[in-house]
C-alpha cells in the first residue's frame, strides 16, 4: 500500500509503499478514504523537539481519519466488513482505574495512532474494534467523517461546563476553535467572542457564528467586553491556542467564579496570575482528546439533530486534497490561515 512515512529520527515524510497492516483477533482493518491533517502531523513531519522527544520512528503518522472496514478479526463484535466508520485514536489499556471506571479518556497507559503507532496517511489502518465509530448517518461525508478527532476535541471542551445563558469566550481560531464556535451556539450559548491573530481565521469565525471575532494584536478584550455590553466578564473560557498571553488575557477578563476548559496545548511553561484564580475563584480543567465515548455519542447526535451545526462544522474543511499531493496540502496547514486541510486516499 502507499503511505507517508518516516523511515528515521530526520524532518520530512515519503510517499513510500509499505506492507499493509494485518489485523489481530479484536481489530477491524481500515481501507482509508480521507485523512485530516493535525498541527501534530506538522510537529512529527518537521521533526521538532516535541517530536523528538514523544515520536518513536519507522512511523506512518495520520490519526484523523474515515473509512471503510474489509476486514474484522474473529473476536470483533458489532462491526462488519462494509461499516463507514471514523477512528477513534487513543488506544486504552482497559484495566488501569480509570479504564475500568468508563473514564477511558484518563487512562494511564494511552497509546496513540500515528505517533506511537502506525497510523492513518496511508491506504490502510488496523485499529482495535472498540476505537472504531461506526457512522448510521449518511449525512456524513468522508471529509466530515475525517475531522471527528478534532471536532470531538471542540465538543468535549466546549460541553465541560454548562452553556446554557453564558457568555463564552474562545481563544484560537484554529479549526477547533472555529468548530467551539458552532456547538457553544447549539448549547445555549449566549454572546461568544473569539480571539486570534489571523485576519481570515476571524473572517471564518463570523460565518460559525462568532458574535465578535476579536484580533488580540489590534483590539483589547476589555474593548470587546464592553462592545458585547458585558458587564462583569465572560462566565466561561475556552483555551484553544496554547498562547501564553491568550491564556493570561482569558483569566484577565473572566467573571468572579468564571470556568475556563484548556484545551490549547503550550510549548512551553506558563506563567500566570495565580492571585487572581484563588481570588477571583476561577475554576481550570484540563481536556485531552475526547470521552470515549459520551463525546462521540455527542457528535454524531448534534451533527444529526442540527442542519446549522452540521453545515457549519463542513464549513472548517476548507482544503481537500488528493494523497499524491500531500506534500501541498501540509504546507497549506503550516501557513495556518485557513481551516482543516484534508488528504483523500481515494485519489493516490
Ligand atoms: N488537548 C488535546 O487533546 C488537543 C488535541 C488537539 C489539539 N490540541 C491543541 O489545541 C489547540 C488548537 O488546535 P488547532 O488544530 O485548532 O490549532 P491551530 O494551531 O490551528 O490554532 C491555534 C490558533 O491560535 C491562534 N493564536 C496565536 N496566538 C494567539 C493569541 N495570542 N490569541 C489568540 N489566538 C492566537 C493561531 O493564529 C491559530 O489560528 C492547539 O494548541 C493544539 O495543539 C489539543
Ligand atoms: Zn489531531
Ligand atoms: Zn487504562
């Protein structure tokens, strides 16, 4: 089969052949149809030292994806040959504490496809059956089918705390931050702002319905608060930067006893005004990957249930490119202006 690979611990990828991958008893084997590319694949392909760090080589990276199962190992259950499926990516142990209390997404021993284990750039993926989502709808297209990962990602933040009335701010406008937008207004929301740097990425925020887009290099949060007519700050935060200063700015404009979700992941350590957390009693939960499988459950209802967030949530893929031109299509997702870029393995 064609896959990206990365044959040693250097920059780059290669569009190579490689063995297909052989299910074992509990696995679905997975004809890949589409590919979304994340800005971890951009961490692993230039080989940064996060990568070097976490990233075992040889590796097919790729771990948002959709498509068709062929073949099922004789322990599988509830899925067959045929199903349009997504994958769920984090693979869990099953029996440290959390695994066996249903909060998988905690588990202690968390594997995860395309960076420590083969992934999904490539023609073919063997995943365990319980880390397939088989999809019922035929509303979902293969492109829609390739950002569950990250649009589980927005869901999960952005459902840690009620919505219902609240007046929510977003920081990043990046693919995630873009999808918050639209299921912050299918819960409840009230009024939510949005802040990046990029103009286009704002422009993309109003069409999810953002109702202000906020470019943090021009404009204060408090000036936005006080164009929203917020009296008393944002009651809830959702991080998806990984900016110092967004994070600091969030917990700057925040209501007494304000929620913040963390999505964002830093490069590095952040200092902030712990004084005014205890003061001003804010609470901040962390959010890794998305609960399994509550927040699937999640996804596929709303996206079912809701035309506007369906239509919105497409709306983030802005670039589908054949696999053969992978290599175009990851350095439109470097640039960062536009939304999710994805490889369609069907047209190799
Ligand atoms: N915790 C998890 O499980 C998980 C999973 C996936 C991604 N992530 C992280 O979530 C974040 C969002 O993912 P994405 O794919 O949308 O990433 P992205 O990098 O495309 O988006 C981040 C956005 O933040 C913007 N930005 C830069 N400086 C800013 C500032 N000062 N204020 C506001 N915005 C600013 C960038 O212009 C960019 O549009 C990233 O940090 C990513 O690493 C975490
Ligand atoms: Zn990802
Ligand atoms: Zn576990």
């Amino acid at each position: 089969m064609k896959a990206l690979f990365k044959s040693g611990p250097q920059p780059g990828f290669e569009l190579v052949d490689r063995p297909e991958p052989v299910p074992g008893d509990r696995d679905v084997k997975i004809r890949v149809m589409t590919t979304g590319i994340c800005g971890t694949d951009l961490h692993i392909q230039a080989w940064d030292p996060w990568a070097q760090a976490n990233v075992p080589t040889p590796l097919v990276p790729g771990h948002e994806f959709y498509g068709e199962v062929v073949e099922a190992g004789p322990l599988v259950q509830d899925i067959k040959v045929g199903d349009r499926v997504s994958g769920e990516g984090h693979i869990v142990c099953g029996t440290c504490r959390n695994c066996r209390a249903g909060r998988r997404q905690m588990c202690i021993r968390t594997v995860s496809v395309g960076v420590q284990r083969d992934g999904a750039f490539a023609e073919y993926v063997v995943i365990p059956d319980t880390n397939a989502w088989v999809h019922h709808d035929e509303s979902i297209t293969p492109e829609l089918g390739a950002i569950f990962d990250p649009f589980g990602n927005a869901v999960h933040t952005a459902l840690s705390f009620p919505l219902v009335g609240e007046d929510v701010l977003i920081t990043g406008a990046g693919p995630i931050g873009l999808m918050a937008v639209a299921v912050a207004r299918h819960a409840g929301a009230r009024k939510i702002a949005i802040t990046d740097v990029s103009a286009s990425r704002l422009e993309l925020a109003k069409r999810m319905g953002a109702d202000m887009a906020v470019d943090v290099s021009r404009m204060h949060l408090d000036e936005a608060q006080a164009q929203l007519h917020l009296a008393e700050g944002f009651d809830i935060g959702l991080e998806m930067s990984g900016r110092a200063s967004a994070l600091r700015e969030m917990i700057d404009n925040m209501t007494h006893g304000g929620r913040i979700a963390l999505l964002g992941l830093p490069a590095e350590e952040i200092a902030v005004d712990w004084g005014k957390v205890v003061t001003h009693m804010l609470t901040l939960k962390g959010i890794y990957g998305r609960e399994m499988f509550e927040t699937w459950y999640a996804m596929s209802a709303m996206l079912q249930s809701n035309p506007q967030l369906h239509e919105a949530v497409s709306g983030v893929i802005t670039d589908v490119l054949p696999a053969s031109g992978w290599a175009a299509g990851f350095e439109i997702a470097r640039e960062g202006s536009g939304g999710k870029v994805v490889l369609d393995w069907t047209r190799i």
